[in-house]
C-alpha cells in the first residue's frame, strides 16, 4: 500500500510539472533506474525504483536533490527522501553528475548514498551509470 501511494503522489506530482526531464540507471549492489523533473535551477526530485532481478525484492524512493555546484562539465548534489521495499529507511544521496560532451544530453554519474534503516540496520550504497536528459527545446 504505501509503494502505491507513493508511486501516486509522484505521478500527480510530475504531471503538473513543465520541465526538463531526465532519465538515469544506477549500477551497484542495489542497482535502480531513476526518472526526474529539473524545477528551475536546482531543486531536482527524483523517482527510483530498484532493478533487482524478482519483484518480491521491489524497492522505491523519492528523493529530493539539491544542486550545490553546477558548471558546463559537472553537477554537484545532495538529497533526502524515504525509501520503501528492501532496506526501508531514509536516503541521503551524494553525487556528480559528469557531462562530458559538447551536445549535454548525455552523461555519466556517481553517487553515494547511506541508507538509514527505520529498524536498527543501515548500510551505504555507491553507485554508477549512465544519465539521459531530454531537452526542453
């Protein structure tokens, strides 16, 4: 019930939104794919859902990113949000965003992210991968 609600407020949330989207997938031991909406210059919340091979293992967060740093090259971000399904708890991402290309619609990314647990277990997820953004034009 709650991964549903969850997944209902951010799909209300998102169509209400006129902005730049972006899709990303994430490899590690816990490896997700990600969707988020750019409102304005920094403030980035972001759908996750994990890629784990059964759906028994089904996890989502929703993660509100800030935007420190941004140059031509690079994105510097920080977040928080809850996270449902295996490993419940809050979220508190960290990470680069590298986009080293002239046309910046592609791009790679690396994130750390402790997972504080609501039950007494928490663990650190890092992760890399590849990062698509759709242009407004």
């Amino acid at each position: 019930m709650k991964k549903i609600l969850l997944i209902a407020c951010f799909s209300i949330f998102s169509l209400a939104a006129f902005s730049q989207t972006t899709i990303t997938f994430h490899q590690s031991n816990l490896p997700f794919l990600g969707v988020n909406y750019q409102f304005g210059e920094r403030f980035i919340p972001e759908f996750r859902v994990g890629t784990d091979a059964f759906l028994s293992d089904l996890s989502v967060e929703l993660v509100a990113n800030y935007k420190f740093k941004t140059t031509d090259r690079f994105e510097f971000y920080g977040g928080i949000g809850p996270r449902i399904g295996d490993f419940d708890g809050i979220v508190v991402p960290v990470g680069l965003n590298i986009y080293p290309f002239d046309q910046k619609d592609f791009g790679f990314h690396i994130e750390g992210a402790p997972i504080i647990g609501f039950s007494d277990s928490s663990i650190f997820r890092g992760s890399f991968g590849l990062r698509y953004r759709f242009n407004k034009d």
